[in-house]
C-alpha cells in the first residue's frame, strides 16, 4: 500500500548504488575518477589511461597499458556485413540513432559477448567494445559524409587512431595537428564517467537484466541523446548560433528565457548535483581559448557564450536557480574547431562516455546487484467489471 513506498520523481533523493568508481561534491565542484582529481587527469593521462583506471580502479603501469591498448588493437575489426546496416540508414538519420542500432547490432557478430559471468568473459566482451567502437563513431560520420567507410591504423595511438578513421579522404595525404589531437584527448576524459547519470543508471538498468554488455551500452547511447542529457551539447551550438542570427544581444536572449509565461531551459546550463559549478565546464573553457587560440581560429560564438555565462552569474534568476555553466557549454564550440559537425557532437560524447559506462556495468555486475524493479504509487481505477463492446 501507499504507505510503504515513498516516490522520488527522477529518483533526485535516492542512491541505487555504492560505487567506488566516481566521487561527485557538488558544493564543492570536486570531480574524482578512482580518487584521482579529474584537474590533474584532464592534464596529465590519455584517454586510454583513464579508461583503464575507470575500469579497473588502478592507473596501469607500463605493461598493463601495453597490453590493454594490443588486446584492443586485436578487436578492431568490424564484420564486413555490418556495412549493410549502415547502408539501411538514409544520410538524414541522426548519428544518435545509427550509433545505438549499430553498437545492438555488434551483438549478432559477437554472441561471446552476451553470457559473461566470469571476469575473463567480461575483459573480453570490454575490449571488443573498446576496439569497435571508434570504427561504429568513423563509420557514422563517413556515412554522413558519403566517403568510403574504412578501418584503423595499428600504429596509430587510440585518439589519433579514431581522428584518422574519421577524417581521412581518399586519395589525400592525411595529416593532423597534434594539438588537435591533444584537445581531443583532454575532452574525452573529461566526459569519461560522472557516477549515476540518466545514462549510466540506463546500462545499469539494462545491465542488472544480464542482458549483457553491448545491449547495455546501446541503451546507454539512447538514453545520452535526449537534450536534457548528452544531447545539449548540440542543443548549446544551435542556442548560440541562434543568438548570433538574431544580433548576437544576450541580455534580450537571457530576459526571453525567464518570461513568467513560458521560461525556456538555457542548453548547457544546470546540474542535478553541480551547485556552484562544474569544474569540467571551467577546464573546457580554458581548453577552448587555447585550441581556438592555437588554430588560429575566431568564432563569434565563443563570445556569445562567455557573454551569456556572465548574464547568468549576474542575474537572480538562474542564481537562485543554481545554474551554471555544465560540461556541455563550451564543449561544442572545440568539436566545431576540431571539424566535428555538430550532429556528432553528441556521438563525441557517447565515445568519451564509453569507458564509463563499462566501469558502472561491470561493477553492478561484479557486485551481482539485483535485477532493477522500482515500485510505483498505484493511483489507477480501482476494480471494476468487463462491459462487452456493444455495452460500452
Ligand atoms: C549532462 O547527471 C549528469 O551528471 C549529467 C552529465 C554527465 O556528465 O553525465 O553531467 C551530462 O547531462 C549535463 C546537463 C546537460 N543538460 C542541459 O544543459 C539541459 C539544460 N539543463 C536542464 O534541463 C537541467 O538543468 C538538468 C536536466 C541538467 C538538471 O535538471 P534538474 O536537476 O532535474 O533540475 P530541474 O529540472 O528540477 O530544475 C530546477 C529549476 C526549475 O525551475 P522551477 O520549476 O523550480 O521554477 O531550475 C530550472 C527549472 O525550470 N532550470 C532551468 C534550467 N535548468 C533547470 N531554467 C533555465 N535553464 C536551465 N538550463
């Protein structure tokens, strides 16, 4: 009965989980993965690095990362069918949606992957989703592009691996900025895990039904592509880019978002636990003056941004609110730099997301968390008699 259950509406009050993976204050605005602060990781790891950390819980030594990136490596092929999934899509379709349908489709290649109970079972099914990934991501994008879909280079690093995979054209030298390659690092670990967000709570959910990992994992693409979640990073761009058609005022833009009648939701701003701010919207923003800065490269848009953050840090409505800068803000604005068209801003994310996700499965799982089955506050009709249709 009503009494025994108490409702937590987006579950705001409630733990699911003890977890020794992410530790989140949000007073403070202290990001850890494993303990390590993410200031520190963001600046000195690689992406690979930390997703061993997040996955493992220890940052590995020399041969253990030599031997995660080869275990890796040797999972990067994608079957040759997979190709005709790909080729269902029309060139319109969100690369959201192509992603989260590619990833459940690496299920049908890969039936080793779905029965892990053992942790060797479970290594197995991580590192062929860590090496199929950033093939799924380039494909996505070349598929938008109508460039032949391609395969990685063994001597490449994970990152410049994924970039080449995803820039590279035919018939022309490829080659890339380092620096480039270095923003893209630093972004990835800093969207690598953030403890129970609505997507990680989604593989977990999914998950804790032994549905296994990459069924998990697609769910988790699903989930990040809602604008509320993930999916702000493309809504922030297409927010500024509006500001910048309609004169660029954001003092106009800020009064609008406020109307008593109808407040609009500011994209990028804003967190279920950030209060004060997030320290990966600050280190983002400091990232994209100097890649922009390196590149040599002015865009409106940054300005507009830096503008609207300063309205908002002045004005009693989204101070009250405790609304802030979050990592979505600014991070759009170094994939547009990078040349990443902005409907895979969010694809950018799920990739950086990846490692964490398949920390929080295999922890749930390890932990042999039960199946996930809220219960409910009954509110319906109370019993009554079938009327056949003619009596309706
Ligand atoms: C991510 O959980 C994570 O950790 C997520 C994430 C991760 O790494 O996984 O950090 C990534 O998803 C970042 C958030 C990206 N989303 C956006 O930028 C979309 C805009 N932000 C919001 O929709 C919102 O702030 C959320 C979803 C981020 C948080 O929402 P909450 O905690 O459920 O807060 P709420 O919706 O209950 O809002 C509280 C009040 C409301 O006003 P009142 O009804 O009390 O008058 O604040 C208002 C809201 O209307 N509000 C906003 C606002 N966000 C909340 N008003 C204007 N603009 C906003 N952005």
């Amino acid at each position: 009965e009503a009494g025994m259950i108490t409702l937590d509406r987006g579950y705001k009050n409630t733990g699911s989980c003890e977890s020794a993976i992410t530790f989140l204050d949000g007073e403070k605005g202290i990001l850890r993965y494993r303990g390590y602060a993410i200031e520190d990781l963001a600046e000195k790891a690689d992406f690979l690095e930390v997703a061993y950390l997040l996955i493992f819980g220890e940052l590995p030594n020399k041969e253990q990362l030599d031997k995660f990136s080869a275990d890796i490596r040797d999972e990067s092929e994608v079957d040759e069918e997979m190709k005709k999934i790909l080729d269902g899509f029309p060139k319109s379709a969100h690369p959201m949606g192509v992603l989260s349908s590619l990833t459940s489709a690496l299920i049908a290649f890969n039936p080793s992957s779905v029965n892990v109970d053992s942790e060797e079972e479970m290594y197995k099914a991580i590192v062929k989703i860590l090496g199929k990934f950033p093939v799924l991501v380039a494909w996505t994008l070349r598929k938008k592009n109508s460039l032949p879909l391609n395969y990685g280079d063994d001597s490449l690093g994970y990152v410049e691996n994924l970039h080449k995979m995803m820039f590279e054209k035919p018939g022309k030298k490829y080659n890339v900025d380092q620096s480039v390659i270095d923003a893209l690092d630093k972004l990835l670990i800093l969207h690598a895990d953030h403890e129970q967000n609505c997507s990680a709570s989604t593989v977990r959910m999914v998950g804790s039904s032994h549905a296994g990992l990459f069924a998990s994992i697609s769910a988790g693409i699903s989930a990040l592509w809602g604008p509320l979640h993930g999916g702000a990073n493309q809504a922030v761009i297409e927010m500024l880019e509006g500001i910048k058609q309609d004169g660029g005022d954001t003092h106009k833009f800020m009064q609008k978002a406020k109307d008593k009648e109808d407040p609009f939701r500011l994209m990028g701003f804003g967190h279920r636990v950030y209060k004060n701010f997030d320290p990966r919207a600050k280190i983002i923003k400091k990232s994209a003056d100097e890649v922009l800065g390196g590149l040599g490269i002015e865009d409106p848009v940054l300005d507009i941004a830096k503008g609207l953050e300063k309205e908002a840090l002045e004005d009693d409505y989204f101070v009250q609110r405790k609304l802030y800068p979050n990592v979505d803000f600014y991070s759009g604005i170094i994939y547009r730099a990078l040349g990443i068209p902005v409907e895979m801003f969010t694809v950018m994310f799920a990739l950086g997301r990846l490692p964490g996700w398949i920390a929080q499965w295999r922890e749930m799982r390890l932990k042999k968390e039960p199946i996930g089955r809220p219960r409910q506050i009954y509110v319906g009709a109370n019993l009554r008699d079938f009327k056949p249709v003619g009596e309706r």
